[in-house]
C-alpha cells in the first residue's frame, strides 16, 4: 500500500518520462531486494521501510516548498533583516536562505542518503544496518524535527544581527556560555562539526581545523577565525546538531569519519600526557523550546546509550553489528563508502 501511495504521489507531481524513470528504478530495487531478502526478515523490513521513508522525504520537500516548517520560514525573515541591515553579508546570507528551501545542504543530504540506501544498499555491512539508516532518515524527515534542525543556521543568521534579532529555540549565547562554561568560537559556531556545512581537515602538523563548505568559506573569511579540533572538542557550547541530532542530520559514513578523528585526537594528546574527552561525551545545556519529538527522540537515544554500555558482552562484538538510532553515539561501523 505504501509503495502505491509513493506511485500516486509521483504521478501527480512530477512529468511522466520523470516518472517513468523513478518508478523503474524503484522496480529494480524491489525486484533486487526481493532476490536477496528471503530468509532474511530484516532485509525484508528494510524493503518495507524504504518507500516509506522516501515518500516522508518528499512529503517533507513538498512542507518546505509551502512555507510550512516553522524555522524554515523565520530563516526567510531572519535572512532579509539582516540583508538590509548589512548588504556587505548579502551572499553569505543569501546562502543561509536555502536552508528555508529543498536546496539547502540538509534537505540534499537526505535526499542522498535515501538513493544511497536505494541503489547501493550492498554497501552497508548488514542488513540492521540498511534498516537503521532508513529508520534515522524517516525521523530526520519529520517536518517538525527538521523545523527545530534548523534552528542551528536560523541562530547563525540571529547572532549575524549583533542582537536584533532573538535567536529561537536556544538560549542566548551569553547564557549557554555560562552554563557550559564554553569558549567563544564566533558568529557560526552552531554549525561547526556539522558535515552539511564544513568538514575538518588535518594540517602539515597533524592537528585539525574546521573548513567550510563553499560560500560558507565567509564565515571564516568574515569572522576571521580558525577552530581546531582539539579547542572545540574540549569547550564547545550548545548547538542542536551536536546535542541532538547529530545521527539523523548525518550519513554512516560521516559518523565513521567523526569516529576516527575522536579516537586520532584522543591519542594525540595521549601521547602528551593530556586527557582529551570527546566532544559528544556530554550534552552541553542550552535547548529551548524545542519540540515534543526531540526531546522524547534524545530519551529514547541516551536510553539506547545506557543500555549499549551496559551489555558489555555485545558491545565488544558491536564492530559485526550496527545502529544510528543514537544521536550521542561516538561510532559508525556499519557503513564503508567514502564521501
């Protein structure tokens, strides 16, 4: 029934040679997950949940297209304040509005993760771990989850207006400073560590530092300031990503790549006889407002956590087995690919 419903919903919205050409690779896909999926109950639940969580994902473009993610439509109002109020800031800013649209980073990440699942599903390690990904990309999809996601690049454009704008769904910086007993990593720090805008690329002398993406390259430009690893790691402040969604809003590949500098910075300092802790090893306070869902996805999440920790038996065999349903989660180990 689902996968008729995806079929409805692509007929009418799309050309029909477009729709053609989906609903054909949606065949193959079945026909190939159908071949391999018998005697495998997992396998079939993940060919269950593939057209639903695709068809969330476009439900959700289709709430961004009609101005009805709460957050997506305050970055809209938010970008043309600050436009007006500093024309110099107009392509930066014009760059954060996509966020408010299908062609912001996270929304096309979703949608890369989904034909990742779809069309190279053999490149996940298990069939737990297909399934968990789909799962984490069907929550990320929810209108009202993605809405208090994109608080993050909303509090960004905030904190562009030196306080004339509020920022929503947060603290004020000085507050969640104070309570985090944070450094100050400048206007944009609620996007560092998160791979839809940046990455973190490690210099001649081993140590590594946060470059952004494209015309998000103006925030350091602008800004002026360059984040090592090591400083943010250890004193970073508040940001939803970070503390809430960093699972959802990121690939398994991403996760592996996280996991790995965690675990490379940790025996760096090591080595210097300083003790490095994770900056995921806590949440850091500063939430507010947020939405019913995140909060109960965050319990259901630190709960998973507690109950990893304890199975120690299964923890030291988790390298065969995977899942992404933990936001706080340091590790990824069901997913190979590269990005």
């Amino acid at each position: 029934m689902e996968m008729m419903a995806v079929m409805h919903k692509l007929t009418h919205s799309f050309p029909q040679p477009f729709v053609k050409k989906i609903v054909t690779g949606l065949v193959l896909v079945v026909s190939t997950f159908l071949l391999s999926a018998c005697g495998d109950p997992i396998k079939e639940q993940a060919l269950q949940q593939l057209p639903i969580t695709e068809q969330r994902v476009i439900q959700l473009g289709d709430a961004l297209n009609n101005n009805q993610v709460r957050n997506a439509n305050l970055i809209q109002q938010y970008a043309k304040k600050v436009a007006v109020q500093k024309p110099s800031l107009s392509k930066l800013v014009d760059e954060f509005k996509k966020d408010a649209s299908t062609k912001g980073p996270m929304y096309l990440a979703l949608l890369d993760r989904v034909n990742t699942a779809k069309n190279q599903s053999q490149m996940f390690k298990s069939s737990q771990a297909l399934y968990d990904e789909l799962l984490n990309i069907y929550q990320a999809a929810d209108p009202v989850l993605y809405s208090d996601a994109l608080s993050d690049p909303l509090n960004v454009l905030a904190d562009m207006s030196d306080g004339q704008l509020p920022r929503v769904n947060s603290l004020s910086k000085a507050q969640s400073q104070r309570a985090n007993n944070a450094q100050d990593f400048g206007t944009g720090e609620q996007l560092i560590g998160n791979p839809n805008y940046g990455n973190w690329q490690t210099g001649s002398n081993g140590m590594s530092f946060w470059a952004w993406y494209g015309m998000y390259s103006m925030m350091g430009n602008v800004f002026g300031r360059t984040t090592s690893y090591g400083d943010w790691g250890r004193n970073r402040n508040y940001s939803y990503y970070n503390d809430y969604g960093r699972t959802r809003y990121s690939s398994p590949s991403q996760l592996n790549q996280q996991t790995k500098l965690d675990q490379r910075t940790k025996k760096s300092f090591a080595s210097r006889g300083q003790k490095f802790n994770s900056p995921y090893s806590k949440n850091r306070t500063g939430s507010s407002s947020l939405s019913g869902k995140s909060k109960t996805a965050q319990t259901s999440a630190n709960r998973f956590r507690s109950n990893t920790v304890k199975k120690s038996n299964y923890a030291k065999k988790s390298s065969k087995s995977s899942s992404f349903r933990n936001s706080n989660t340091n590790t990824s180990r069901s997913f190979r690919r590269g990005k």
